[in-house]
C-alpha cells in the first residue's frame, strides 16, 4: 500500500481520528481484517460479525504491530473511526488505485469475472503477469466487496500488474466492485448456473457479468469468450476492443489447436495468437482436466492484452500448477493412490468438468468419484442432482460415493441409470466416506472428491491426501 497518515485516512473515509490518537501516525499496510494476518505497519480493520467481533482484537492487533485501526466503536488503541468499514475500505481502495494510475508508470489493472473458473484464471494470469513484472495476485477467492479493495490495496508503486477476481450474487455487484477499480482489461469467462437461485435466470448472470465490460474505456480491452454466446454478445456492451478466445476456431484473436491430454487428464496445446499473422507456441500444462484449456486461453488473452509478449505467456503456462489450493489439486500418494481434491466448490458445470477429468484418467486406473451436494442451485436442484448421478454412470466411473442428504438425488439417479450396490453408495456424512474409503482405496485408484464448499470434503481430501504416518511436505506435490 501507499503509505497514508490517520488524518489522511479519515479525510478519504469521511471518517474521525479518534480522540488521543496521533493523526501523524503513518500505514504502511497490509490492510487486514483477520488481526491473525497483521504485520508490523498494517491498518486493522474491524468488522463486527455473527460469530467474533473484530473490535475485540483491535489491541492484540496492535500489540502485533498495527500502526492503526478502522472502528465504527471507541477502542483504547490507535483508530479512526468510520461509519461503515466495507465502504470505507472501497474509498481507500480507490484513493490508493487513483495515486498509483497517476503515476507515469501507471499499473494495469486486470479484472475477470465468469461463473465457472475465476480463481484458477486469476491465478494463472497472476503467473504470467508477474513472469513480466511485479504483480499484486492473491492466492484464493478474494472476489466480493471486500475482498476486492483488499487487492487493490496490496498494491503500491512498484506494482505494474493488479489483478481482481470479481464475483457476483446478483445484478449491480459486479458495478459496485468495478466503481472501486476500473479496469483496463476486463474478461468474462463464462455464463453457467452458479449461483442461479439467487439470480433466477441464466440472462440475468450474463446481465450481471457483463457489468464488467461496461466499465472499460474505449483504451480497455473487453476480452471474451467467443464459445460461449452470452459471453460473445457482450462485445457490444463495452466501449473497449474486444479481444476473443476459442478452442479449435480460427474466427478468434487467440485460440487453442491440437488438444492433447495425458494420462492424468493434463493438456497440451498449440496456443494461436492472431495479429495480423499467426504465431504459435505448444504448452503443457500442469493442471488438471481439459476444461483447463479454457482457463489458459483466458489467462493467455488477457495478459496480451495487457502487452506481455507470446514468449513470456507461453513460458508461464508451460507446467503452471494450481496456485490455490482444493481446486483439481492433484496428489499421488506414496502406496499409489492418487488424490484429486476439487472440493472447493460444485456446480453443474464444474462437477461435469471434473469427472470427465476423472473418466480420461480411468482409462488406466480405478477411479471413485466422492461427490456431495451441490449448493445455490434454485428450484431445479434436484434435477441438477440427478443430470450428475446420470453422468457419473456414462462415464463409467468404477464406484460413486455419494456424501450427505443433499446428495441423494445424486445416488438414487446412478442406481436408475444402470449402477449396482458395488459401483453407487451413498453414506450419511464425510466421515463416514472415509471410513468407506479406508477400506477400499488400492494402489491405482484415483480418488475426485467434490462438492460445495459446507459439505466439507476438501478437508477428507487433504486427510486422504497426506494420510497418517504421511508427512504434509510429502503428501502435497500439487
Ligand atoms: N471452464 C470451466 N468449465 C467447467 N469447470 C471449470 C472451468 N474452469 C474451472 N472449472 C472448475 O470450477 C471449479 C471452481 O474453480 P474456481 O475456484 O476457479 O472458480 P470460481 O469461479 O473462482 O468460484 P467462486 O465463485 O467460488 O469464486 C473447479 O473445480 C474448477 O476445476
Ligand atoms: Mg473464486
């Protein structure tokens, strides 16, 4: 962050310093709102939540080495005190990206939005651009209204790329994250039915996404998915060029020939870049499942966007692993199992992405697909539920644990679709999964455990993954 005073703080906060605290006292950042993540210099902010109440930590913030604290209540330490900390956190975050795109060498800011993939996009892309400078890209999903200007203020004037993942659980959110850091390459990956109970309808998460399109100026570069056809029509919602990326299309800016995977599901392509001529390079990448392609060619189209050259974004995907954890995250155990933890979060799309994952690696190995439910769905549910029991079964997956109430759906349509008592079971809850699993893993089997993140099946991933007797350092190769 740039470092800014108390005083400075409450002028851009419309907030007050506190009575007995030095409006001189300086941040440096980072700005953190778990006082766990406190480094000498940070400015704590305190939220007050269901569970804890971050006013409480406000002094071993401190004793941590705080320089200060945003309250919206008198604490006994250092403080300026604001009405509401998320929207102060926004006008912070957009007094800092002002200062630094004031600057002669600005930074770029690269935000990208979708239903399916952000993180893994974000992620990659964070590779590539710090492959061509210093590069602000958190690790994990920071995608909402303060996970976003919590990025932005991790930047400072060294940072030459940002880059925001943008969520969305209904229409305006995407507006309100791009009014605190417009972009100057924006992508969207996708239009699926993440989330769609609280949308209602697939045209009102293409709406919604396209938000983010609609923030570019006419120097921004709208960067779409040309497969995709909610997503292609955006190209004419922004005021930016539009820069596009497709599989096997030679109508595109940037596309993907000659797919090839290798016995662990892992791609390899020719990645096409269009300028006038055509240049090429051949990638393989460390990730998990073809869908990855996608994830990629997102990647790849905005980082040129942004002026990095083919050599420097071929590089950078060439062996790139998943940077985030519980996302395909691929573990081969020493007895010779292997782990495939996806259980960050499901949905139909994503769900079906990984068990065709799983279904290339069978064709060498047994696998087991440990799915629980899917959440966030709407009224249809049930139906989505059963579409995936159904899948499970074309695609011949030797055995479906099926976890947890909300996935029953799931086993009751693979036991109608053809699957017998030893290829579909259902159990009560995760630990009963492992009980199961216990006595069935075998040298060979691949093992894809995904649901939404409540039904808590990454943490049975990371147990099978580094099982007792295992060390951490030796179970996680992803
Ligand atoms: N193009 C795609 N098609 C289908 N599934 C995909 C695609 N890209 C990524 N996935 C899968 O989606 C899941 C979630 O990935 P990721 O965490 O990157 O998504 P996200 O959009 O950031 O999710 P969230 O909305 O929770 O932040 C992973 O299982 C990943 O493998
Ligand atoms: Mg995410």
């Amino acid at each position: 962050m740039i470092p800014l005073s108390a005083g400075e703080i409450a002028r851009i906060t419309g907030g007050t310093v506190a009575r007995g605290t030095d409006p001189e006292i300086v941040t440096s950042g980072p700005v953190v709102i778990d006082s766990r993540e406190v480094r000498p210099g940070s400015l704590f902010v305190a939220f007050a939540g269901e569970q804890a109440d971050g006013h409480d930590f406000c002094g071993r913030a401190v004793e941590a080495g705080a320089a200060l604290c945003l309250t919206t209540r008198p604490v006994d330490v250092p403080s300026v005190r604001v009405a509401d900390p998320a929207a102060a956190l926004a006008d912070l975050a957009r007094h800092v990206l002002s200062v630094l795109r004031d600057r002669e060498d600005a930074l770029t800011v690269l935000a990208l939005t979708g239903s399916v993939g952000k993180t893994g996009v974000k992620d990659l892309l964070g590779t590539i651009c710090a492959a061509a400078g210093e590069t602000v890209s958190p690790p994990g999903s920071l995608n909402n209204e303060l996970g976003v200007p919590l990025t932005v203020l991790a930047a400072g004037p060294a940072t030459r790329y940002l880059v925001l993942e943008m969520g969305a659980r209904g229409v305006g959110h995407i507006e309100y994250l791009t009014s605190i850091a417009r972009p100057d390459v924006a992508a969207v990956l996708n239009v699926g039915t993440a989330h769609l109970g609280e949308f209602g309808s697939v045209d009102a998460i293409a709406a919604a996404k396209g938000e983010i399109v609609e923030a570019l100026t006419t120097d921004g570069t709208a960067v779409l998915n040309a497969d995709d056809g909610r997503v292609a029509a955006l190209a004419g919602r922004s005021a930016g060029r539009a820069l596009t990326w497709g599989i096997d299309r030679d109508d595109t800016d940037v596309a993907a020939r000659d797919v090839r995977l290798d016995d662990l599901a892992r791609p390899t392509f020719e990645l096409v870049v269009r300028d006038g001529e055509e240049q090429t390079r051949r990638v393989a990448l460390g990730l998990v499942g073809e869908h990855q392609v996608q994830t990629a060619l997102a990647a790849a189209s905005m980082a040129l966007a942004a002026g990095i050259d083919l050599g420097t974004v071929a590089g950078a995907l060439d062996g790139a692993v998943p940077a985030s954890p519980h996302r395909m995250q691929l573990v081969e155990r020493g007895d010779g199992v292997t782990v495939l933890n996806d259980a960050y979060n499901a949905n139909p799309q994503s769900m079906a992405a990984a068990l065709r994952a799983l279904a290339v690696i069978g064709e060498n190995h047994r696998t087991i697909a440990v799915l629980g439910e899917m959440l966030e769905l709407g009224p249809d549910s049930t139906r989505f539920h059963a579409d995936l029991g159904e899948l499970v079964v074309r695609l011949n997956i030797d055995l479906l644990v099926a976890v947890g109430e909300g996935a029953r759906a799931v086993h009751r349509a693979a036991v109608l679709e053809g699957s017998w008592g030893e290829e579909a079971v259902w159990v009560a809850d995760a630990d009963e999964a492992e009980m199961l699993l216990a006595g069935e893993l075998r040298a060979g089997d691949v093992v894809l455990l995904k649901s939404s993140r409540d039904v808590g099946l990454r943490w049975l991933g990371e147990r099978l993954a580094a099982p007792a007797g295992t060390s951490r350092a030796e179970g996680a190769t992803a």
